[in-house]
C-alpha cells in the first residue's frame, strides 16, 4: 500500500481558512442556494471531548468501522437524541499503561448507544456474550449464501420511516490469512433487519441476501452497497426531500463510488431499487456508474446548509488526509477533492494509518460537521498487544462559514 507523504500538524486545534469567494455573514437557515462544486469556506478544529469517549480501558477498548444512526430517524444536525453506534472488528478486555492484559478478545462487530453530546460521558459500550459469559459476535453471517468463514464487516445504517425497523447494511467477508488484518476477501453483502423496539444483542434480528455484491470485468473490480445511507426523506430532516432513501458504495480496488435508490416502504424489495448509470436511474444494476474516485470503502454524504451536498472520505482510501467533495445532488457529479484535514498519526509512528472517514451528521451541531476518522496498525495484530489504545476513532469538527 503507498500511502501520501504530508507535513503533519501537531496542534491540538488547527485552523484550515480557506479563503474564497461566498457569501456575506447570512444565518445559516436563510444561505442562499450555492452552485459551487469547487470550493468550500470553513475552519477545521479537533474534537478531543468525543476522540476521548472512546480510549477506554476495560471491556470495548478499540475498534473500527463506527457509524451513527438516529433512534428516532432525524438526522438532521442539531438532533442530538439517543444515537446508535455500530462498530465493526473490536477489541475488548482490560487495558493496563497502554498494554491490553491477557485474555482479551476481538469480535466481529458490537454497538454502543450514546445520549446526548460530550461533555456529557452518556455513552455505553454493549457486546455479546455466550452462554458462558465470553465476548462474542454480535451480528454474524446467517443467511443461505452465508459461508462458514464468512464474517460481517458492518456498513451504514438507519431506522426507516415506513415501518420503525432499523436497516444495516453489512459486507460479508473472511480472512485469508491468520494475524494478517490486510489478507481478507470481501465477496457478498446482507441487510440486517432489527425489529423496531428490539435491544442488543438483538437476538430477534433478521438477515437476507442481497444483490449488492456486483461483478466487475475482473474479481478485482466487483463494487459493493451500503458504504453511506442518505435518508433524504421530510421525516428525516433533509433539507430538500424528495422521499428516497440513497444508498452509496465504492468499487473497493478502483476507490471509486456507486449511488442507487429506493423509497423506503421498497427497501427490502430489491427489484424495486434504481441504480444512477451517470445520466439517469436505471433498473440494471450492471449500468451503475463509478460517478467520482479517490474515495475510502467507508463514507458519508450529508447536506450542507447551501444546498450542495458533502462527500466524506479519507482521500485515496487509506492515507493521512480526510477528504470532501461537493455536489449538488446526492449523486452529483462531484467537485475535486477538498482537504479538510491531515492526521497527525502516522507522523508520530509510521506503522499506524488512518481510514475511513466519515460525517455523524444528526451528533453534528448546526452548520458544521462532525466527522471521525480510524486508525490501525499495518502490523495490528503484533501492535496491538503494546499500543493498546491505538485502535479507536479520533474526531473532528469542521465548521462551515458563508
């Protein structure tokens, strides 16, 4: 993997005013609509009161993959009701001066809930736990294509406003390799189904098989969905519904992204989704378009307060810059790649790297966006039995100005 050189800031808080032509000091729900694709005024600062939820040092104490989903299915920010977090690859047992004890484990994928925002520590970690009171996996393949090596790697997720359930979307996977995090093979999708009301370790949930997993030219090039979810619904929250809910993938080896739709009383109803083909919404899923590159596995897009829309990513997949595009629809085009900040991780120790950025919107405040981004080891599983707390989300807040 060849990962970008930068200088690297090492300033807790940092400041990228980027001077450009905009709009006079208007309050952020009057910003008049803004047709820009190329440039974005605002200020990045980082976030340590989140960044520190998450160094724990007994049970959870690491893992990857984080999304955030609404209970009440408003994601608009500002919204900072009680927020479901899903995790995937995690750590969890007792942390001593930085080194994980023995006898700790790693899952699959496990969830917290958190209710409100910092300063405020309302978070709670939750995982599974077998008969004998051991970690376990909290969502693991069952499903009739499901492998009996297969594991989840859990993307996006959201409650759907047609019939309370909360969808996520999940990407069958399994290691090709023994104490190698980077020897795996991605190979299908499923769509869990969490009743409405249902509390982990959701033992009432359902899983199905999905058409997602798409075939490219080559096995190198298949693309994947459920990366990003945006409900762009009036119950929602968006600021232009228009009743779909949008759901975003990459073609992983081309870093490159995929939109498709659907209304969301259709959401389990395959043959009813619609797949953008660069042009227009098409029933063939073959036709999908690569609509922008240099984007990572894990994403988001949410609406910005002039009416465009943000893509989110850590720039070229796996690298020290988090990155945004803009656009104006959720399936663009979108404009060249924003750097909204450089990680100082892999300055202070080459082995770890960042990934996976991505927008929490609803946690967000008003005209800003908080986004967090993940680190590993290239050397996790050695790394990871001294540099126990390296494993975790880091955050940041990127304010928009006008």
């Amino acid at each position: 993997m060849s990962l970008l050189k930068h200088n690297f800031i090492k300033e807790i808080i940092i400041a990228l005013a980027i001077t450009v032509p905009f709009f006079n000091n208007i309050h952020a729900q009057s910003w008049p609509k803004n047709t820009d694709t190329t440039t974005l005024k605002f200020t990045t600062v980082t976030a340590p009161e989140w960044t520190s939820l998450f160094v724990r040092n007994s049970g959870w104490f690491g893992a990857d993959g984080i999304y955030s989903i609404p209970l009440n299915g408003n994601d608009k920010p500002g919204n900072h009701t009680k927020t479901l977090l899903i995790f995937s690859d995690t750590m969890i047992g007792d942390v001593v001066n930085d080194i994980p004890q023995p006898g700790y484990v790693l899952v699959h994928n496990t969830c917290a809930y958190v209710d409100g925002v910092p300063p405020n520590d309302h978070i709670h970690f939750i995982y599974a736990k077998d008969k004998n009171g051991k970690p376990k996996t909290m969502f693991s393949p069952n499903t009739p294509l499901a492998g009996p090596k297969d594991f989840y790697w859990l993307g996006d997720g959201f409650v759907n406003p047609a019939n309370g359930k909360t969808y996520i979307n999940a990407f069958k996977v399994k290691w090709l390799k023994d104490n190698d995090a980077f020897a795996f093979d991605e190979h299908g999708t499923s769509l869990i189904i969490i009743p409405k009301g249902s509390k982990p370790p959701f033992i009432d949930q359902q899983q199905k098989d999905t058409p997602f997993f798409i075939p490219g030219k080559t096995p190198d090039d298949y693309g994947v969905l459920g990366s990003a979810v945006f409900v762009n619904t009036k119950s929602a929250g968006a600021p232009n519904p228009d009743g779909y809910i949008y759901v975003y993938g990459t073609r992983p080896k081309h870093l490159s992204l995929l939109v498709a739709r659907v209304l969301p009383q259709d959401y389990e109803t395959f043959s009813k989704w619609r797949y953008w083909d660069g042009k227009t919404w098409t029933a063939d899923i073959n036709r999908i378009a690569e609509v922008t590159t240099r984007v990572s596995h894990e994403l988001s897009v949410s609406p910005l307060p002039d009416g465009r829309y943000a893509l989110v990513f850590q720039t070229d997949g796996l690298g020290n810059n988090v990155g945004l595009r803009l656009g104006l629809s959720p399936q663009g085009p979108f404009g060249p790649v924003i750097n909204l900040y450089t990680a100082p991780e892999n300055s202070e120790n080459k082995n770890l790297v960042p990934y996976n950025a991505k927008a929490h919107t609803n946690l967000s405040n008003p005209n800003e966006l908080l986004i967090s981004y993940n680190v590993i080891s290239l050397d996790f599983f050695n790394d990871i039995k001294r540099l126990g707390h390296h494993y975790h989300p880091r955050f940041i807040r990127v304010k928009l100005q006008q």
